[in-house]
C-alpha cells in the first residue's frame, strides 16, 4: 500500500508554532499573575506580534534542532535554544520598541538588559524550549497532509489498520 502524503509545508509549521507559541504566552502570563500578585482571575495576555515572533523562532529551532539532533546532547540544544530564545526577543522588542510597538518590558526585574530581555526568565526559556523540541517540534515533523486530501476519508494509517484487523479476521 503506497501512500502519497506529503509533510506539512513550512507555512503550515509556521502556523502551527506561531499558535503554541500565542497560546503559551498567554498561559505564562496568566501564571504570573497569579505567582505574583494571587488574581485569581488568571488574565493572561499577549500582543498580535508574539504570532509573528513565536512563529519564526519556532521555525529558526526547528532548522537548528535538525541540524544538531544526531551532533550534540538535548541539554546543549536547549542551552542554544535559549540563547536563541535571548537573542530573538532582544532583536524583536528592539524593532518594535522603534515603533513604539514593543508588548514587554522588563525593565522592573533585576536583571534585565534595556527592558528587553531579562535573566529571571532562562529557566522558563530553557523549559520551554525544551518542550518545544521533544513535543512541538517532533511531533509537528510528523505530521502528513492527507494523500487524497478528502476530509471523508480516512488516513492512510487508520486504512493499514483495518486492512491489518481485517486480514485477522479471514485466517
């Protein structure tokens, strides 16, 4: 049984990753708000822009996480994803803040640099890349778009799966 499907196109992934990554700052926040200052109500929330940024730093580790999967450990990947992460959120707020149009600034931490990035936020980045690579990023890879691409019919797998069941059947 010969199967035509295809991988998810790079635009495709970009949205995918651009969604997570929407849908996870505005969870963070909602989490520090409550670590913070205990509201209950949990408001999280984010700017238009973390699609774009989250999207493209998705895709800028998936390049790298395929680079480095079989040449370096997951700890030192995540050590460079964050450093990535870092530079990323650095580069962007800095053009944004041209614009007046940068959503964050740190500049209350302790440790940040010009309000952009701050260190008080590596475990985070460092977990969250983490979570990228072994369950986004993986798993996103594995995805096909259906061969036929008619939304009635089942998948090639789910077919290989009958055809199995049903073979046990006749002997």
């Amino acid at each position: 049984m010969g199967s035509s499907a295809e991988p998810l196109s790079p635009l495709s992934r970009w949205y995918i990753y651009a969604i997570h990554g929407y849908f996870c700052e505005v969870m963070f926040t909602a989490a520090w708000e409550f670590a913070v200052n205990f509201n209950w109500k949990f408001p999280g929330v984010t700017s238009v822009w973390a699609l774009f940024i989250y999207g493209t730093s998705i895709m800028v580790i998936e390049k790298m996480y395929i680079f480095l999967k079989d040449k370096c450990r997951t700890l030192t990947r995540c050590v460079l994803y964050t450093l990535w992460a870092y530079a990323w959120e650095f580069s962007t707020g800095f053009i944004l803040r041209q614009f007046n149009a940068c959503p964050w600034d740190y500049s209350s931490f302790d440790y940040d640099f010009m309000g952009l990035i701050t260190l008080e936020y590596a475990i985070p980045w460092f977990c969250g890349s983490l979570f990228v690579e072994k369950m986004v990023i993986r798993n996103t890879l594995r995805l096909r778009y259906d061969e036929n691409g008619d939304v009635n019919s089942p998948s090639a797998a789910f077919r290989a799966v009958i055809e199995c069941l049903k073979s046990k059947k006749t002997k």
